[in-house]
C-alpha cells in the first residue's frame, strides 16, 4: 500500500522588503519607482553626488526631493520644486527622492497559535504611503528610514497578527480573511498610530490568506461545508416558509377578494334590484295611470253612450207612453162608457133587487117575528139563513154588475144598492 503523498500550502506572497537604494541621475527616479522590483520595494533613492565642474541638474516631477547645501537641507520649508536647477554649485544637489505612490506591502507570519492552540499560517498585507505633508516625508528620511522602517514595521505587522490569532478560535480564523473584519480594522488602527510621527500613513490592511495543514484544512473544510449545507437548508427551509405563507397569504388576498368581489356583487344586484324596483314602481305608476286615463275615457264613452242610450230610451219610451196612454185613454173612454152603461143597467136590476129584497126582508121579518116568539131556538138557524140570504144577494149583485167600485163613490153607490146597516150588523130576531 501507498500513501498518499501530503500536499503542502504555502503562502501565495513573501515578505516584503522596504529598502533605499542608490542611483546615479535624479531623472532616473520615476523610472525606479516604477519598476518591478520583485518582493523589494525602493522607498528612498539616494542620486550620486555631483561632480565638481557641475553648473546644473534636474529635479523630476512625481517625487519628493530633499536638496542639501553643504550638508544642510536647502528647502527647510517644504520640497524642492521640479525642473532644472541652473548656476548651482556642486554642492548644491539632490540628497534623498522619496516615492509620492502608495506602497502594498506583505507580512507573512508563520506559525500563529490560535485561541485553540492550533499552529496556522497568516498573510497580512498593507497599503502605506509616506507623506504628502513636507514635514512628514522629512520626519521618515530624518528619523526613521526605509531600512528601520523595514525592521520596524516587520516587527510589529508579526505581532499585531499573532495577537489576532491568539484570540481567534480555530473555527473563525478563516472569517478574518478580507479587510471588512473589526480585528483587521484595529490592526490597522494601532499601525497608523505607531507610525503616524514618522510620516506614513496606512490607508488599508487586509489579511489576504490564512494556511492550515492538510487534516485540519479538510476538518474545517468539512465543518464549513456542514455549516454551508446547514444554512443552506435553513435557507431553504425558510423560503420554503416563504412560499407556504406567500401561498397562504395569496390564497388569503383571493378569498378576501373573492369575498369583497362577492359583497360587491350582491351590493350591485341589491343596487339593481331596487333600481328595478324603482323602475318598476315608476312603470307601474305610469301603466296606473294609463290604465286610469283610459278607464276614465271608456267610463266617460259608456257613461256618453248610456246618456244617449237613457235618451234614445228616454224617447222611446215617451213615444211608447204617448202611444200607451192614447191607447190607454181610448180603452178607458171606452170602457167607461161601456161601465156607465153597465153600471146604469146594474143600478137599474139592483134597485129592482132592493125592492125584492126589501120585500123578502119584510116577509121575512114578518116571518121572523112571528117565529121569534114561537121558536128561541131558532134564532141561530135564522141569523145563519139571514146572513146566506144578504151574501146571496151580493154575489147577485157582483155577477150581475162588472164593475170596479172604489173611493166616496163606490160607497155612496153601495149605500145607495144595500142597507148598511144590514151588510155590517149581526141582524137580530129579537123584536121589542
């Protein structure tokens, strides 16, 4: 069996290295600083001196130029301005150029021990620039230097890294990666502070790279993969929530809307139902009316045709009661002379009646009164035969005379035919 060979990491970058360097022509610093130079970074450049015969030189734009007379700064105020310095001695000339640009520099720290006492390789990379004020470029050519500063600043990038990692668990080593952390921020702060007198100023600080060894790389490789899934499924379980209260919430909003929708609805149909019955009020007011105007209008035509049919009706029957009673006048004429007759020949018979009647009354009061006295007991027998004999005569007088007797007349007629006092009395045979 082979085992499998163990892979290495290394960091990406080597540390950095923060140097002055000499040069011949002060025209030759822009070029230099900006030159690839590798894991060195030229800082100061030092131009060689003049020589004695020398009646001029150049200072280029892009640089600060410090110009020393006899040993002795020539612009104690600021810098030396660009361009060509003429008639100068050879003792005039150009001291120390210091780059204007801002510098990245890397500080790999091996061998960090973390709050877990595990060793682990950390890259921390800054970006410085020295200046622009005059006064602190003079103050880091004067008091510090590039080759101090290199040391310095070494020095003091390890520690601040191996105090980070020393408060730093294992599990969040690799969060420190990026400039965003406040670990990182603070690191930068207490550089800027330390190196602030002397001119630099450290613009940004990012730790670009964190090393584990193998085993503990894929453990917290595992681990962070663990989390990720974890998160992810926390994710996806909240979106899963998301949609099932998006769907709740959507199905919500459409039964509220199918519920307004439907109140709504029965608003509109009550709003159209009273419309309706408003439109049909109104219509059956006016079909009320109509109705009325032509009930009115036919009531007036029939009441117009009964008054003509009353009138036509009015005159027929005048005309019929004209006819009727010049009929009924010569009926009655007739009949009443043809009554007078009658009743002349009927009086005539009824007085002859009366005579006969009379007599027989005398014979037989004659009759009576000599029975009276003989036969009280039949007095009965002849009021009964006395009343046969005067309805006797009545009905004579009734078959005899065809006539209609009535009123002050009719009485007088009859008084005059009969004894009143024979037809209206209970006639007695008692004779005293």
């Amino acid at each position: 069996l082979y085992s499998k060979p163990k892979t290495v990491l290394r960091m990406h970058a080597a540390k950095t290295q923060l140097e002055q360097q000499n040069i011949g022509d002060p025209l030759d610093a822009t070029r230099v600083f900006n030159q690839e130079h590798g894991d060195r970074i030229p800082l100061v450049l030092v131009p060689s001196p003049r020589v004695c015969c020398s009646c001029y030189y150049h200072i280029p734009s892009g640089v600060n130029t410090i110009v020393h007379i006899c040993g002795d700064d020539g612009y104690p105020d600021g810098m030396a301005p660009p361009g060509i310095q003429m008639c100068k001695p050879w003792y005039n000339h150009v001291a120390y150029m210091v780059t204007q640009q801002s510098c990245t520099y890397n500080a790999p720290v091996k061998s960090c021990p973390t709050k877990d006492n595990v060793m682990v390789d950390c890259e921390l990379t800054l970006v410085f620039a020295i200046g622009p004020d005059p006064v602190d470029v003079k103050n880091f050519v004067y008091n510090l230097g590039a080759l101090k500063f290199n040391e310095f600043l070494a020095a003091e990038c390890e520690e601040a890294i191996r105090q980070l990692i020393r408060v730093t668990p294992l599990s969040d080593v690799y969060e420190l990666r990026g400039s965003s952390s406040q670990h990182v921020q603070n690191v930068l702060k207490v550089l800027d502070d330390k190196f602030k007198e002397f001119g630099v100023t450290f613009s940004k600080a990012a730790i670009t790279d964190v090393v584990l060894n193998d085993e503990l790389r894929r453990i917290l490789q595992g681990t962070t993969e663990f989390r990720t899934k974890i998160r992810e499924l926390d994710k996806e379980h909240e979106h899963n929530m998301k949609l099932i209260t998006y769907d709740y919430q959507q199905k919500l909003s459409e039964k509220e809307r199918l519920y307004d929708r439907r109140l709504q609805d029965i608003e509109a149909d009550i709003n159209v139902a009273l419309v309706n019955r408003k439109k049909e009020i109104v219509n059956a007011e006016s079909r009320r009316e109509v109705a009325t105007t032509k009930q009115e209008e036919l009531a007036a035509v029939s009441k117009k045709r009964a008054e003509s049919e009353l009138n036509v009706a009015q005159a027929k029957a005048e005309q019929e009661n004209a006819k009727l009673l010049a009929i009924a006048t010569s009926n009655a004429e007739s009949a009443k002379i043809k009554v007078d007759k009658e009743t002349e020949v009927a009086i005539f018979e009824s007085q002859q009646l009366i005579k006969v009647a009379e007599n027989k009354a005398l014979a037989l009061k004659t009759e009576a009164k000599a029975e009276g006295d003989a036969a009280e007991s039949l007095k009965v027998i002849r009021e009964h035969n006395l009343e046969m004999a005067k309805l006797e005569v009545q009905e004579s007088i009734a078959r005899r005379a065809k006539i209609v007797i009535s009123g002050d007349q009719g009485d007088s007629l009859i008084n005059s035919i009969l004894d009143k006092e024979l037809l209206t009395n209970n006639i007695s045979l008692n004779y005293k």
